[in-house]
C-alpha cells in the first residue's frame, strides 16, 4: 500500500523520544528570566561552578550571599503592609 519512495520511520527510539520531549517540556523555560537579554546568556549563568573550588573566597561569598538579609530577632513586616 506504501509508495517505493515514501519512506516510513518506524524507529522505536524516536517515538519514544518525542514522548519523553512531550513529558519534559514543563521544565524548559518559555521565556529568558528578568535580568538575561539572550537564551546563551541564561545558559552561560547555568554554567559557571558556584563552589568555593571553582572561585575566591570573595566571588563565592557575593554569589551565594542572600538577596535579604535580616538580622537575629528583627520583627519583619508582613508583605500586605509593605
């Protein structure tokens, strides 16, 4: 019933490949993060070893520093009142 030049891809493997991209797709980003102007850039940031290994003292100390810093027995304020 198939033409001689129709060729059929009956490899097991691609189908199960195209069903695990379809499982999987809900951890790829749709859209680059605030802050990234590019996709490569994004990568890029991914990349680079945050360890103590890979970098100073310094650099490590700056990259893995929180973004808010409060200190012991400070009252924080809800944020419905900020």
């Amino acid at each position: 019933t198939d033409k001689p030049d129709q060729k059929i891809d009956r490899n097991p493997a691609r189908v199960n490949e195209e069903s695990v991209m379809a499982k999987s797709g809900k951890y790829f980003l749709q859209k680059v993060p605030l802050g990234f102007t590019n996709p490569q850039q994004y990568e890029q940031e991914l990349r680079m070893p945050l360890g103590q290994e890979w970098n100073t003292r310094n650099v490590h100390m700056n990259r893995v520093k929180p973004k808010v810093f409060v200190k012991v027995g400070a009252v924080v304020p809800p944020l419905q009142y900020v």
